[in-house]
C-alpha cells in the first residue's frame, strides 16, 4: 500500500519570501509523484510531476521540487512567494500507468504582506 | 472546451433524494475516476473505471453509491438516497490510455452536492 504525508497543513509565508510545502511518500514500488494546486472553488490543477527522470522537476508558475529517494520525499519550493500562490497544494503519488492517484491532506498555503 | 466536463456544477437535494454527477472525459482519454473531496479535506479516492467496466471500486462506500461508464455517454456517479454526510465536491478525473500514460490525471471543475 501507499501513502503520502504532508507536513502542516497552513503554511504562511510573507510576499517575496521562500515557499517549501513539505511531501513524504511511502511505496513498495518506484512511484510517480505530483503536486497539484487547487485555488479556491475549482478543480486541481498539475503544478509538476516526476516520472523517474530528473529528480529536480521544474513546473509551471516558478515552482519546483525534487525527488530524493533517501529520505522518501517531494518537497515544494518556490524561491519568492506571490499573493496570487495562495491556495491549498496537493502531493499525490502514482505507482504506475492508469492507476488511481493517492493524494495526502493537502497544506493550504497563504501569503502576507 | 477540450478538457474533462462535469455537471451539475452545483447541485441541492434533500435527505432522501438521488444526486447524479456526469462526467465527460478529455477526448482520447479512456480511463475515469472519481474522488471525493470532503470540507477541509484531502480527495479521496472512489472509484476507476474503463468504458463498460470498473476497474478499482475499493474507495466507494458499500451502499447507496454506484458509478458507470457507459459505452456511449458521460461516466455517472450516483447516490440514492442522500444524507447531509454526502454533502461534499465531488471530482472526476481522466487519463489516457496505457500507452504514454504517466500517470498524470486531468481534472474537471468538480460537482459540489449539498444536502438539505
């Protein structure tokens, strides 16, 4: 079976600053992970994925993570911060083609003045 | 509009009622699934299907929920007999099939049901 956990659930970060969005993982098998960004009222949509190419994946809007398989993680980052990135972050994992998404509890991320 | 299609957007019904949630996938794309999205919460997931088959119903509850994905048509996830506990959005999802699949999942803009 497996999992993903998301350290905090609200993360707050001022205009400008850092933004990490922490994502652990469990899997008996190479998983494919993804972050996805959900803005208030709508539907997901895909920030990055890592298909066992790089381990650093760049995706859309400045963000980025990078897999590393010795501390099972994913985490998210973004060198400086947006007000237009508040919303709440997904990492969901995959273990293979067509199989379902397993999503964590998401971290709703907002961003101050 | 060439991405995954949900409807009703919005949708009341009373305790005791049916709810139906219709989804069209992305053209070219084979496979559904549907996921749940309760207040304050992360999706969970419901149920995968193909064209005519379910492939993965483990995330469904055992009664009152049912979902299809007909030959021809939208795939449909339907309640019977709602309680305020259904109020959630619900989201569908496609991929394509095997070939060049990674796993990704398309998302519509979810059906958001809301029980009296």
């Amino acid at each position: 079976a497996q999992s993903v956990t998301q350290l905090g659930s609200h993360v707050s970060v001022s205009e400008g600053a850092l933004v990490l969005l922490r994502c652990n993982y469990s899997s008996s098998v190479p998983p494919y992970l993804f972050w996805y960004v959900q803005y208030p009222n709508q539907g997901l949509q895909l920030l990055l994925k890592y298909t066992s190419a790089a381990t650093l994946v760049k995706g859309i809007n400045g963000f980025e993570a990078e897999f590393k398989k010795s501390e099972t993680s994913f985490h998210l980052t973004k060198p400086s911060a947006h007000m237009s990135d508040a919303a709440e972050y997904f990492c969901a994992l995959s273990t293979g083609t067509a199989s379902k998404l397993t999503f964590g509890t998401g971290t709703r991320l907002q961003v101050t003045l | 509009n060439a991405g995954v299609m949900q409807n009703p957007r919005h949708l009341v019904r009373r305790r005791g009622q049916e709810a139906r949630l219709r989804c069209s996938p992305m053209k070219g794309h084979s496979h559904v699934y549907w996921y749940r999205q309760l207040p304050e919460e992360g999706l969970k997931f419901m149920v995968y299907l193909q064209k005519e088959n379910i492939i993965d119903e483990s995330g469904m509850p055992k009664e009152r929920f049912s979902a299809e994905f007909p030959k021809e048509g939208p795939s449909i996830l339907r309640i019977q007999q709602v309680v305020r506990g259904d109020s959630a959005a619900y989201f569908c999802a496609s991929s394509p099939p095997r070939t060049g699949n990674t796993g990704e999942l398309f998302f519509g803009e979810g059906s958001r049901l809301t029980v009296l």
